[in-house]
C-alpha cells in the first residue's frame, strides 16, 4: 500500500508542469483502495493515519518487527524436511524460552511463486515486538544447516514474493 501511495503521489505531482495541464490514468481492480482514493486527494495525512491503524493491529514495522524465512530447494523433498525443522525449531524456542514467547511464527508455507529457476520455494513470517528479540531469534533459526536447502531471512522485508 505504502509503495503504491507513493507511486500514484510522484505520478499525480509529475503530470502537468509549466503550466500544463496534465491527467494521471489509472486502471485497477480494486478502484476503493486507500492508496488510490488518498492519493487522489494528495491525502499523505489520512493515508499515513489508515496505514498505521493496520500496522498496529497487524503488529507490522514501525509497531512490531518483520522477519521474512525463504526456504528453497531443487528438492522438494528437501525444502519440506527444512520447512518442518525450521517450524519445529521454532515452536521449541517459543514454548520453552521465556524472551521468545512474545514471538509469532506464521508458516512455514509454500510462497506465492513456489518454483523459480527450478527451486522450490516456500517461507514463514516471524513478528517480534522488538528487533533485539527478533535478531536473536533469527540467529537461531539461521544456524540450521540442511545439505541443498538454502535458508535466507530478511528482516523489516521490503517484499513478501
């Protein structure tokens, strides 16, 4: 929403200089999406305010904290063996570490393009309500090594694909 906001803002303030007037046309499936309707106003307030009311209630960055866990394989096979290590892992740290039972894992699951390049391709969402809570956590989960699976994690993610 955020990067959709902003497009349609620089697009709308690009269209129509030196006294020329300018249109912005655009086409969407979902024509009721605040980033559309904010930006038609150049509403930067209300968008910023309904955005932030989602964050919170979603426990998403700048209110919690966002880890993105990429598992991919050649292996299908061997992506699902990390998938449930990793979930177990995780389920472990949670219920028996007292600083990780503010931590929320959702996933492992099969990510919205599961095969790139011949990969299989699947991820988990860890939240944390800090950063020091969820590097720690992550660093965990960084320390397991399964032969052909490569494990990535990205923090604060900019893109869930």
């Amino acid at each position: 929403s955020e990067r959709s906001f902003q497009l349609l803002m620089q697009m709308g303030g690009r269209a129509g200089r030196h006294h020329k007037e300018g249109e912005v046309i655009i086409q969407a499936y979902n024509v009721d999406h605040p980033s559309i309707t904010y930006s038609l106003n150049h509403d930067f307030i209300g968008f910023s305010e309904e955005e932030l009311s989602l964050r919170r209630a979603l426990f998403y960055p700048p209110i919690g904290r966002l880890a993105n866990v990429r598992i991919q394989s050649i292996k299908n096979e061997s992506a699902l063996k990390a998938c449930k290590w990793i979930g177990q892992l995780s389920e472990d740290l949670i219920s028996k570490e007292i600083r990780f039972q503010s931590v929320e894992i959702l996933g492992p699951a099969e990510a919205a393009i599961s095969k790139l390049r011949g990969a299989f391709r699947y991820h988990a969402l860890i939240k944390a309500p800090r950063f020091d809570i969820l590097n720690e956590f992550c660093a965990r989960l960084a320390g397991l090594k399964i032969p052909g699976v490569k494990i990535q994690i990205d923090v604060d993610p900019m893109n869930m694909l």
